[in-house]
C-alpha cells in the first residue's frame, strides 16, 4: 500500500506560480511511476497534467501546459513535485498525484493509476 499526500495548493493571481508536493510512504514508494491530475469545477473527470516515469527520466505533459509546468521527483525524499509557472485561471482545479504499481513505463491515463492523493485546491484569479 501507499499513500500520498499533496501539498502546495493556494491562492494566486493570473501569471503567478505554485510549486506543489506529494508526499509519498509506503511500499517501496520511490519505484513508482507518478502523475499529476486535476478536476475543473463543474467537471466529473480528472485529466491528466503530467507524468513521470518512476526514474525521473521520462516525462509527459498535457499540451494546455507545456512549457509552463514542470514535474519532477526526488527519489531519495519520496517526493514528486509541480512547479507550476504563468499561471492561468483555466488552471484551477483539485489537484491530485498518483502512483501506478509494478511499472517502469510513463502512464497518461487515469484509469492505470492504483493510488491517489486526496487533492490539494488551486485557484487562479483574473
């Protein structure tokens, strides 16, 4: 089992970043593959923002944030991290991380991921 626990949510004006944290323990919680997904208000599903392969090496981000969005993780501390930068008010959201079990691979799709956080809220205004 692990568990994941996100930090790093807030408030922020349009432009502005946020750096959030997850927070990983468990079994063996550094060989996991992890994402990061967000639910907009109003919307039933979670969409994947970002991902990254459990060495760090691969990553994959939704196209509405590349090149503002950055994840990555230290292994050692058995943290994933998203610094979000320029950021936008369509980017508000809960935001969630998420492990995906027995995997060495880059995972996108919600459905493939075994644990999840319990979201930590970001909000952007105008």
């Amino acid at each position: 089992q692990v568990q994941l626990v996100e930090s790093g949510g807030g408030l922020v004006r349009a432009g502005g970043s946020l750096r959030l944290s997850c927070a990983a323990s468990g079994r063996a919680s550094s060989r996991y593959p992890m994402g990061w997904f967000r639910q907009a208000p109003g919307k039933d599903e979670r969409d994947i923002v970002a991902a990254i392969s459990w060495s760090g090496i691969s990553t994959y981000y939704a196209d509405s944030v590349k090149g503002r969005f950055t994840i990555s993780r230290d292994n050692a501390k058995n943290t994933v991290y998203l610094q979000m930068n320029s950021l936008k008010p369509e980017d508000t959201a809960v935001y969630y991380c998420a492990a995906k079990d027995q995997s060495l691979g880059l995972h996108s799709i919600m459905g493939e991921y075994d644990y999840w956080g319990q979201g930590t809220q970001v909000t952007v205004s105008s």
